[in-house]
C-alpha cells in the first residue's frame, strides 16, 4: 500500500498519467493522502484508529481506504484512474477503477459519521460517484448533469454527506455508465450500526465483495465496453478462479458475508455445507419475521444482499454463483456441441493445416481442464484450479469457505486443504453390490388408517337408466 510518496509513480499505470500536472501540489496538500493499492490479495481488515470503533470487514481480494479525521469529519480520497488489475495469475487487464485497483477500496463509516470524500478525476474523460442506497443531500447523489456537473479530468469534487442509516452499499459513477462501469469503476461501502442494533447481530468474521463481468478476448487486455449480455469473465471483485482467495474462518464462528450485484444479469449465490438466512439489502436490515433459511439466494441487478450463518461443519466448501457458465473463464460463445461425436480423422488433417487445432467436446468439457496445449497471451483455461484430488473444474464465480477448528479468532491466514477424518470420504468401490436396504414402508402405506375396519363393506353401485331423464 504506498501513499502520496508513490502516487504520482503510479498513476502513470495504464494512462493514468493523463492530467496529473493539472492537479498542482499545492492543492493536493490539502487533502488526505492519496493511498494506491496494487496488489491483489486480500488484505487484512482495517482497526479503526480513530471515531467510533466497529468489527471492520474484509473484503474479498481488496483492501479498506484510510482516513483522516479533520474536525470531527472523516476524509476520504479517491482517486479515479486507469489500472491494471490482475485476474488471476497470468491474465492482467487494462481497467479503470480507483486508487490503483477494480474494484476501488471499501469505504467502512459508522452510522452518525459526518463523512467528506475527495474525489479526484485521472480519467480521459469526465466522472461522477455516485452513493448507491445512501440517503443524503440531492446534490450529493452524484448522476451528472441532474445533480452535478461532470468532473472533467484533472479536477477534484467534493461530497460530503452524513451516514443516516446502518448496511451494506456501494459506490460508482453516474457519468457515461456504459463505459466506466464495463470498465470496472465500482467499489463497496459499508456503514456499520453505532451502537447495539436489534436487527444486527454482532458476527466473528464479516467478508465483502462486488459481482462484475467482463467482455475480454484472449490475447486482449481491455473489455469490450458494448457488450450487453454476452460476457466471458465472470467475476468476484475484478478476480476469476483460481484467483479469487478462498473466504478462512474459525469453528462456529458467526460468518456474515456481504455482496452486490453490477453486472448485466442476476446471480444464484450458492453456499454448500450449510444454511444461512438473508439479513440485509441495500435498503436496510431484513426484519426478523421476513427472514428464512436458505443454501441460495438470487440477487437482482443493482442489488446487495447480506448472508449470515453459524460456520458449525468443518471442511472446505464450495461457494460460487448458481448459473453454470459463470463458474468458467474464458470460452467462446459460437463453439458447436460434439459431445459423441468422433471426429478425430477430421481433426488430424485440419491439424495439418492448422497446428494448434484442437477437438472441443467430443466428451464433454472436463477433458479442457486436462490438454496440455499453448493458450493465447493473457488467458486462463476455461475450467481450473488444483484441489486435493485433482482439477476443481470450476472458473468464474467460485471460490471455497474454509471452516477449521483451529484456525485463530482474528486469523484470515488460507489454512491449506482440509484433511478428511479417516472413511468421511466418497471412495470407489469395487467388491460385489450388497443387498439393497429396504425401507419398512416400502410398498406400503404412508399414511395408514389409526383404525383399520373390523368387517368388509359392501357397496352397491347403480346406474342411471338411459330413461331416467339424467
């Protein structure tokens, strides 16, 4: 994490450079220091030093913006630019975000916190924020041309609003949305209650992400900003698996996690091993008696949710979106179905001609995961990631919840694969099939009579006559 010392090296990231003389350093001065995060890991959460304390969360492959405390008002900085965002080991893109990274840093408040966000404009062209769920002033709300004039680039516009209300939110631009936010200018906020809420409960580790997607082909490193529904990377805060960081808690920890919806479709966010309950939306906690347990929820475009659930069975389980092809990377959109299709004799003479041909999917797409073949420049497989009995087979929108007994209270270190207690694994089996066990109601009534008849009952069953007028 590097301050105003590094700034103006790393700005020139991707462009970024572009009108940074037209912000003098007399007026940068003034403001809070502009803190640049590059690295892609998920970092520790942030100890408030200074307001109010709250249990910080930590998000998800990001980091937690610092402030400054000036007269009682809490300053922020960002700083909209290009950067290169890393996806996954070996594919980088040309993005835009804020203060180095997409999605830009959370932004942690407390309810009642009079806060003052610096927003300074690196961009090639104009920009606006704007505080998506926040209750504040109409001048604050940031869509450009109906609250605000643009932030043309090398400008720096002030918001400054109080924190009404508790919940998970987020933030991005209202100027020239197509491109900037298919360019990946999102990040998350979260306003924490100030004192004991009874809607909140108080949680052990509390995780934060932002669902986007992208439109970028392989060997390319910029989206396609006119994509409308047929994106190829689906991702957790700007990362596709194998590089989104797996989510490590303690033994019954109580476990919130919190995430929000800026791609261009809804997503089926699936938990395994156990049931969680919907605590929150971007419009507030969720009453008590509207809540119900659940494995998955559907969250809608522009929407957040908040999933809370006791981490009670131990192991390594999978966590990712519903929608089967947005746990795969990057795949064509045009590839025929040859599932049986035996076509190899075709394939060796177009091999002649073409050398890196391959056949996809004479067997199904597992087979992708094992060909050991050059990929395009900046590129992943489809479908990947090491487990400890082999390939996952997953990409996208997937990472894994690690529960352990004894990983530390406070401790998000990755505590490596999960080590099963002897015969708690599916094996093989290879010995002759035993007699299968049969159910005691099998064949049998499921709801049988409490008092069977004592005698048979005759019944008389009577015709109508054809003449009986009926």
């Amino acid at each position: 994490m590097n301050s105003r010392r590094d700034f103006f090296k790393t700005a020139g990231i991707a462009g970024g450079a572009i009108a940074a003389a037209a912000v003098s350093r007399v007026a940068m001065a003034a403001l809070p220091e502009p803190v640049i995060q590059t690295q892609s890991d998920t970092m520790p959460p942030l100890i408030p030093s200074t307001g109010r304390p709250y249990n910080p969360v930590v998000t998800l492959n990001g980091w937690t913006l610092p402030w400054r405390m000036n007269q009682g008002v809490k300053e922020f900085h960002l700083v909209a630019e290009p950067v290169v965002r890393e996806m996954a080991p070996g594919m980088k893109a040309h993005l835009w975000g804020y203060n180095g990274q997409s999605p830009g840093p959370t932004i942690e408040v407390v309810e009642g916190d009079r806060v003052r966000i610096f927003v300074t404009n690196k961009l090639p062209e104009h920009t606006s924020v704007h505080w998506h769920g926040q209750r504040l002033p109409n001048g604050m709300d940031g869509v450009t041309g109906l609250n605000q004039p643009g932030i043309h680039p090398g400008k720096t516009f002030v918001y400054e609003f109080v924190a009404r209300r508790p919940g998970t939110f987020m933030y991005h631009p209202h100027a020239d949305e197509m491109t900037q936010m298919a360019m990946g200018m999102m990040g998350f906020w979260v306003t924490h209650p100030k004192e004991k809420h009874p809607l909140i409960d108080e949680v052990q580790r509390d995780f934060c992400f932002l669902l986007n997607a992208y439109d970028i082909d392989p060997g390319s490193y910029t989206p396609k900003i006119m994509t409308m529904l047929d994106f190829n990377l689906w991702t957790w805060n700007s990362r596709i698996f194998p590089g989104i960081d797996s989510l490590n808690v303690r033994l019954n920890d109580k476990v919130r996690i919190r995430f929000g919806n800026l791609t261009m479709t809804n997503h089926p966010i699936h938990l395994h091993g156990h049931e969680f309950q919907v605590t929150g939306t971007d419009g507030g906690p969720t009453p008590k008696g509207a809540r119900w347990h659940e494995v998955t929820t559907d969250v809608a475009v522009g929407q957040m949710r908040q999933i809370e659930f006791v981490a009670d069975e131990e192991g390594d389980w999978a966590f990712h979106c519903h929608k089967s092809h947005h746990t795969m990377n990057a795949m064509g959109h045009n590839v025929p179905t040859m599932i049986g299709v035996d076509h190899r004799g075709v394939a060796k003479k177009i091999s002649n001609l073409i050398p890196d041909y391959m056949v996809m999917g004479e067997r199904g797409m597992a087979d992708m995961g094992e060909m050991e073949m050059p990929l395009p420049d900046n590129t992943v497989p489809m479908m990947t990631g090491q487990g400890p009995f082999g390939g996952v087979e997953m990409g996208g929108m997937f990472s894994v919840l690690k529960v352990r007994k004894d990983q530390k209270p406070g401790n998000y270190e990755n505590p490596d694969w999960y080590k099963h207690p002897p015969g708690s694994v599916a094996f093989e089996w290879t010995g002759s099939m035993p007699e299968p066990a049969r159910f005691k109601a099998e064949s049998g009534e499921s709801m049988p009579l409490a008092t069977p008849p004592k005698k048979d009952i005759e019944v008389q069953i009577r015709k109508p006559s054809a003449h009986s007028g009926h």
